[in-house]
C-alpha cells in the first residue's frame, strides 16, 4: 500500500443491492477432525441466525472442501452433510494446498450463490463479522477484505515474520492489505472475474485487488483456536510467502540486476588496485582480499542464479497448464456434482 494511503481511500462509489442473498461459506480443511463438528455446529447456526434476520436467503450453504485430509475429516464432512441440507462438501483427490482449496470452493459455487465467504476451519476468525461482510455486500462491494484488528493472539516470532513479509511484499511493489487474511467476501461478477485468471502459482491475497471492483473492509479480532494445532506449518507459510513474491512482483530480477551492476563496479576496483599492487611488488598483501571476494561473488552468483532459477521454475509449471485440483468426489444441492469441466480447474 502506497505510503499515506488509508484502506477507506480504496473503496469505490457503487449501487445499493436490494435482494437478500444467497450466501455460500467455504471452509478449507485439511485434517481438521478434532475441531470439525464444532465448527460445523457453530456454521450451521449462524447462518440459520442470518437466515431468521432476513440477511441471507434460505438456501444458503456452507462448502467444506476437503484438501487430501489423511485423517477422518471427508467421513465427518458427508455424515453432516447426508444429516444436514446445509452442509455441503469437496473432497480432492489428493493434497493440493490451502489456496487450490479456497479456490475450488470458490470457483464451484460461482454460478450459484450471489455471494461467498471464505473463512478457516478453526474459526478464529470472528464469525459474527459475517453480519458486517453482508453489511458491505448490500451496500453494493463485490469485495469485502477481512482485516485483523491486531496480532496479539500470535506468538512473538509468527507475529515479527508476518509484519516482515506484509513490509517486504510492499516494498516488492504487491498490492497486499496489511494485516488481511483469507477471510473476505466475493460476490459472483467477482468470482467469474476470478475465474478468468489461470495461473497455478495462486496468491490470493496478492492476486484478488488486481481485479479492481468496488471494495470494502471489515475489520475482525483473532480467537484462540479451541481444539488440535494449526496446519499452516512453517514449510507451507514460507511456500506461500515465495508464491507471493513471485506470483506479484518481478522487483527480485530488478534486484539482481542492481546488485550485478554494483559487483561489476566492485570487480573493477578491484581489478586496478591489483594491477597496482603487481606494480609495487605487493602481490601477496592482496592475497586475502583475491579470496574473499570471489568467496563473496561466488555466493552472490548462487543467490542471484536461484532466484532466477525460481522463477523459470514457476514459469515452467505455469506453461504446462495442468489443473489446480482435481474433485474426487462431491457432495452438493440434491446430490448432484458440479459440471465435470468445472471439476477440474
């Protein structure tokens, strides 16, 4: 976010919407069974709450989308759905990560609901903010970004890594609301809008404000997770922190480039003050100097070639266009499947 620029500033004029919605919550899982059913309790009654307010239509539903869970998450998934219309669920053939999962939930209730939220299985998240996100949605926003209020639920070295890759992502000129999460509101121009785009290296954080619509923001506070660990390891936060800078930014091959220029004026000094030193018969004082800076180019080269590599890596999976998920089985309104081409994306 450019400096001085306020979250309220990128909220765009819009028309009021009048029809109550139909709202469609996806919830990512990935071996979620000790805190499913409770979650599932705590979904299933809120949105019978909006329904009985008149906020959201009776036929919303909730999307479980099972991301190659190895433990008994899919059975949790379609006992509730088999004993509850408002339960539905997605389940992958494989494990194919928490963005693919939020996606497929997404992109299989487009044509369907007028709107979708998405928000994680552990519910830390505050669900009584669905009511602002609806709030947003009425007023006419096909965006509505979740933001933390603070992160005082995290520990210390989650919290410093966090505010570091929100600065470096910044810097890296990305357009990432600080502080955001994966829980927002799209509407379905929104979601088709989305559907447009077809790259695999997927950050959705990154990836959603390019779209451009009106957009608003409802700020939320973070609970402490009531049962089992959180899945987001330190592995897959890297992963997506990497997906992030390459999937929004090209300032890293920018960087290589500077740095290449400053070695190379580097590498003439250096280059003088030897052919000095030979002058003056003193070879061998230069001795530590010769090591030390190519110990420091080599290393600088290894660097420097891994991001490229990087890069052409991320390319080279793009190019082969091979789908982002593929639906092993589903369980949806009246036991129907979503259409098969829309199966596999």
């Amino acid at each position: 976010m450019p400096a001085g620029e306020k979250i309220s500033d990128r909220i765009k004029d819009g028309v009021m919407r009048e029809k109550t919605p139909k709202l469609y919550i996806v919830i990512p899982c990935y071996n979620e069974e000790e805190i499913l059913n409770e979650s599932l309790d705590i979904l299933t009654g809120k949105v019978g709450r909006l329904v009985s307010e008149g906020k959201v239509t009776s036929d919303s539903r909730v999307v479980c989308v099972d991301d190659g869970s190895k433990d008994s998450t899919w059975d949790i998934i379609a006992k509730r759905a088999a004993s509850d219309d408002v339960i539905l669920g997605l389940k992958f053939s494989r494990n194919y990560g928490h963005q693919n999962a939020i996606l497929a939930g997404m992109l299989e209730s487009r044509d369907i609901a007028d709107c979708v939220v998405t928000i994680d299985a552990d519910l830390q998240q505050d669900i009584e903010a669905l009511d602002d996100f609806l709030g947003k949605y009425m007023e006419g926003c096909d965006i509505v970004y979740g933001v933390r209020n603070d992160r005082d639920t995290d520990k210390a070295g989650k919290k410093i890594t966090a505010e570091g890759f929100y600065k470096l992502m910044r810097m890296l000129g990305a357009d990432v609301l600080p502080n955001s999460a994966d829980y927002r509101l799209l509407s379905s121009k929104a979601l088709k809008a989305l559907s447009e785009y077809p790259e695999s290296n997927l950050f959705l954080r990154g990836l959603i404000p390019t779209m451009g619509f009106k957009s608003g923001v409802v700020y939320f506070d973070v609970k402490d997770r009531t049962g089992g660990q959180s899945k987001y390891t330190l592995k897959k936060m890297l992963s997506l922190a990497l997906s992030g800078i390459t999937s929004m930014s090209t300032r890293p091959l920018e960087l290589i480039l500077f740095i290449g220029s400053m070695f190379c004026i580097l590498a003439l000094v250096i280059f003088i003050t030897a052919i000095v030193d030979w002058a003056r018969g003193m070879v061998v004082a230069g001795w530590t100097t010769t090591v030390a800076l190519l110990c420091l180019i080599g290393g600088m080269n290894l660097l420097t070639n891994g991001i490229v590599g990087l890069y052409v890596g991320k390319a080279y999976i793009e190019v082969k266009h091979r789908p982002r998920y593929i639906l092993d089985q589903a369980i949806w309104d009246g036991g129907k499947k979503p259409d098969e081409d829309e199966g596999q994306a």
